[in-house]
C-alpha cells in the first residue's frame, strides 16, 4: 500500500477532529451570539423602542411602595405595548420585553438588598430573583408582538388573560413569589380594589393591562394619523366598564363604613385586641439565639445574655401597657412572628409558664410566634426537626394543645426549594431547612368576661400572608377573622416592610374578614373586611396598637372563598389560546 493511500492512525484522526472543532468553535459561538443577541445594526434602528420599554419599566416602579402612586399603572404599561409589536422579529421582542420587565422588577424589589448586612452574596441573590421574574415575561412578549401587529382587538382579551395566568403560574411550588402582580398597584385605590372578591387580584391585573393596551393603540393611530371609530368605540366602551367598576365598588363601601356589617352596634359581638410591636432590630434577634456578629464564644455568651434580656422586658412592657390602656376589656393580645427566639420554646415549660403568668397579669390570651422542635424518636436533639409556629397563650395556663405550624416556607429563606439535597449549596447559603406544616389550624377564644360566644381564628405567618389560597383555606377551616404575625427588620427602614403588608389588604377582600396584622418593627395594622386600613404603626415604632373588630361568622365566606381562582383558570385556558394564535401568526410572517 502506499504513502498515499495509507489510512491515518487513531492518533492522527483525533488530532485532527480536535483541529477541526477548534476551528469551528469561533463559528459555532458567532451563530449562537447571532441568535440570542441583538446585532448593533438591531440595537440601533430599535432604539426607540427599547427607550419606550425602559421608561415603562421605570414608570411601573411609581404606583408600588415607596410612591403607592396608583394612577401610573393605568398608563405607565402602554410605551411597552406600542413598541412590542415594532419588533422585527421575535428575539427582539424578546429584549424588548427585557428592556421592561427587568427594570420593573428589580425596582420593586431592590429593598430586598439590605439582606447584605446577613449575607455578603445578597445582591447576587437578587439580581437572579429579578431575572427569575423577567423570565415569564418572554411568553407574554413573543405573543404581544405578534398578537398586537395582526389582531389588536383580539389582543384586548387574550393579552391580558396571557399576562394574568403567567402571574397565576407564579403562586406555584416551592419557588412561588407571587409579589409585584399589575393588581398590587391598587392596594389603596379601595373603590376598584373591590372587585378582589370575586376575581381575587387577578381581575384587576387584568383591567389594567387591557386598559393600557387601548392607550398603546390609540397612541399608534394618533403617530401614524390614522383613525379608527372601532378603536375609539372600544376605549369608550372599556372606559364606561371601570365606571361600572368603580361604582360597584362605592356600593360595596357604603354597608362597611358602619362598624357592624348587620347594622347592628352591640359592643358584646365585637372583639378588643391589642397588637404589639417591640421594634426589635434583626441583629438583636439573631444574638438572642445564635453566635451572630461574635468572635469569640465569651463575647456570644454576653450577646445571648443581652439580646434576650432586652427582648423579654420589651415584651412584658408591652404587655402590661396593653392591659393598662384596656382596664375593662381586653380579649386578645398579639406579638410578633420570632416574639420568643428560643429554637426549643415547646421544651421549656419554665418560659411557657413565665408566658402564662403574664397573660394573667394582663387578663387576656397572648398569641405569638415562636420555633417548634420535633425530635425524632431514637435519635438526638441537634437531629430534631424545626417548625416556624404560633401559639395561643392561655392566662395562667400556658399554650393550647393546637399549635400553628407555617404551610408556605420562604424560598432561600426557610428552605431550599429543589435543591436541599445539594450539600456545598447549603453551606454556601447558610440556610438551615424549616418542616411545612400541612394544617389550618383554628385558636378558640372561648366565651366569658368579655366575649357573650366563642369564636376562632386562623393564623398566617410571614410570607403566607402573599399567598391568597392559605387565606381562603383558613376561612373555609372556620376562621371568623385572621391574625398575620411577622418579622420585618431584616429590611429595616427600606419600603421593604410596606411591599409586605400591601398583600394583606388583598386578603381582607378576598375573604371578606377582619385581619390584624402584628410587626415586629412595622408595618402593624388593622385592616376592614373592604381592604380599608383601619389603623396602622408605621415602621421603626414601638408602642402598643388597640382597635374593636368584629368576627364574622358566614361559613361560606366571600365569593372568592368558595369558588377559589375561577377567574385565574379562565385566564389560564385563554392565556394558552392566545400563545398558540400568536406562535401562528409568527410562522405565518415568516414565509
């Protein structure tokens, strides 16, 4: 055979596969970069529009917390929904969807940052958190794109369905944040926010966006000089709608604005609650129960000492200015999320019962939150399991049976979602995992000096207060009115703690029940059956908060409470129609 014809050794033909994939390698990345990325011929003849989509991801910061400018939404979305359909293609409507959502997000949760004074990888954190959220926003872009240039008043349905299903997606599993909804930005326009107890805050995610959607196409028509009687005939249609809306809702204020909702005024079927709220920063807490900010063992020893010292006499001080401002009646007294931070509190008969002496001193049940140990039968203490639980402190007797374990645990907070079989990641992060309670637990407050009949309530904890299918379980249980206990001082001062408390509004609506709210360092407050917030402490006070409720005992509950998320399912099945129409017409320019 010869030199020729002589086949190439293994050795030579991997050197030479190795040289090829090298080569191609440069290739292979160009065409990759080509379509993800926008060229900068791209970036330029867009430009307009990635400005418009970036205003209104600004714009969109104004109607939540700090601002609570509600009005913007009613607008502030339509720079986006113009330049949406002006995409060439559908990766630009993808960066054009970006160009808003992203801004959009990370404002309305860059409070969370403070979170760096625990954990030095914080903001990392939440720049994946606001690109996690930006994420289901692609759908919604690739189908407003297409839906928008083609059938606009098909659009007026589907597009908003599209947008509230994808939000309704975001309440689901283990990585659930169901935050920053279109429909949070009207937690205190109280005559729209009325609708929340048929569609939960679903239907006004809905309104917004199909309202914005007319603004984006008139705008359109007034740019190119064009006219439109059916676009003017819809705008005015939808317009008389939210009228129609608002007018509801100004007939379901009028029956609420009496104290009772039968019409009657007898102090004996309300209830006096006290709520308070020690204002205890989280470093402080950390100390009580941890080596937090130590060097050495002495020095966390003294810390301990301390922290729980100042904690304790915070407590019994509020406690005892509780009784003190309701000599004659008081029927409930409400601590915090994390009141008592001893991780084994069910262990400790001595501070249970110091607990139970104080709520005799003060003639009322105390209901708080505190760690729940569940050890493991044959194995020891340090392999117990923990739950984040409230209780109901009985005067001279100490806690019910029935303890309140937490359902919804925060995701990269009180567990890792998916990934807690992942060893170097939790020693990364530092999180030890909480158990999940499974149970709607109901306290009683039993009839006697102050109450004519007994009554029961439910607890939420925390983040369980975002999550609009624990409310409507604790109401369907038998909760004639909720209790919402929480600890905001990892946020300190920021609009963090508000973001928070804006969710309980929605919840009092959708229930239609009396929620008291209790803060460590704020927001406390009472809100209304009609989202209405009746008295409140803001962040970063101390004192002691007392208001009059009245437990409501239809067993049915609201509208939303027996049937659930009617109108999120229905978005949902028009929400799969609408992608599926868009991805045709897609392929239908593309030919």
């Amino acid at each position: 055979m010869s030199a020729a014809l002589k086949r190439p050794s293994r050795k030579e033909r991997k050197s030479t596969s190795a040289a090829a994939n090298t080569a191609a390698a440069p290739g292979r990345l160009r065409r990759w970069s080509r379509a993800v990325f926008p060229s900068f011929e791209e970036i330029r003849t867009h430009r307009i529009e990635a400005l418009a989509c970036l205003a209104a991801g600004l714009l969109m910061i104004l109607p939540y917390p700090r601002f609570n400018f509600w009005p913007v939404a009613w607008f502030g979305l339509a720079p986006m929904l113009w330049a949406l359909p002006r995409a060439r293609n559908a990766k630009l409507a993808v960066w054009l969807g970006f160009a808003f959502a992203y801004p959009f997000y990370y404002g309305n949760i860059s409070w969370l940052n403070t979170l760096i004074i625990f954990h030095w990888a914080a903001p990392i954190g939440i720049a994946l958190l606001a690109l996690y959220l930006t994420l289901f926003t692609i759908p919604f872009s690739l189908t407003a794109a297409a839906l928008l240039r083609r059938r606009p008043y098909l659009a007026l349905i589907l597009l908003p369905a599209l947008w509230c299903a994808l939000e309704f997606i975001r309440d689901w599993g283990q990585l659930a944040f169901p935050w920053i909804y279109l429909g949070h930005s009207q937690w205190n326009n109280i005559l729209i926010l009325q609708i929340a107890e048929y569609t939960g805050v679903f239907g006004i995610s809905f309104l917004i966006l199909a309202y914005n959607i007319l603004l984006a196409e008139l705008a359109r028509l007034c740019l190119e000089r064009k006219r439109s009687a059916i676009v003017i005939v819809a705008y005015t249609a939808f317009s008389l709608i939210i009228l129609g809306i608002i007018h509801f809702g100004a007939a379901c204020l009028i029956p609420r604005s009496k104290l009772i909702e039968t019409g009657q005024n007898h102090d004996d079927a309300r209830l006096r609650i006290a709520l308070c709220q020690p204002n205890i920063d989280q470093v402080t807490k950390l100390q009580s129960y941890s080596y937090f900010g130590a060097k050495t063992e002495e020095e966390a020893e003294q810390n301990y000492e301390a922290a729980n010292m100042r904690i304790n006499s915070t407590m019994q001080k509020l406690t005892m200015q509780a009784a003190g401002q309701n000599p004659e009646r008081l029927d409930l007294i409400v601590w915090p999320e994390s009141a008592m931070t001893d991780m084994y509190f069910n262990l400790r008969p001595q501070d249970q019962a110091t607990l139970a002496e104080w709520a005799q001193d003060a003639g009322a049940p105390i209901f708080m939150g505190a760690s729940f140990c569940q050890r493991v039968p044959g194995k020891s203490l340090d392999e117990a399991r923990f739950y984040n639980s409230a209780y109901l402190i009985e005067p001279g007797k100490g806690p019910v049976d029935d303890v309140y374990h937490k359902m919804q645990l925060v995701p990269f907070g009180e567990h890792l979602p998916y990934f807690n079989k992942i060893p170097f990641l939790r020693t990364f992060t530092g999180i030890e995992d909480f158990m999940a309670g499974d149970e709607y637990t109901q306290f009683k407050l039993h009839g006697g000096a102050h109450q004519q009949k007994e009554c029961q309530f439910g607890a939420l904890i925390c983040f369980e207060s975002s999550i609009s299918r624990l409310t409507r379980g604790m109401v369907r249980a038998g909760a004639e009115f909720l209790v919402i206990v929480t600890n905001d001082a990892w946020y300190g001062l920021s609009k963090g703690p508000e973001h928070h408390m804006i969710h309980s509004v929605f919840r009092a609506v959708e229930s239609r029940r009396w929620i008291v709210r209790c803060a460590n360092t704020g927001v406390s407050c009472v809100i209304a059956p009609d989202g209405r917030v009746q008295q409140r402490f803001e962040v970063g006070a101390q004192g002691v908060l007392c208001a009059n409720i009245e437990p409501r005992k239809d067993a049915d509950g609201a509208f939303y409470t027996r049937h659930g998320d009617l109108f999120a399912w229905f978005c949902f099945l028009l929400g799969i129609a609408a992608i599926i129409l868009g991805r045709k017409k897609r392929s239908n320019e593309s030919k």
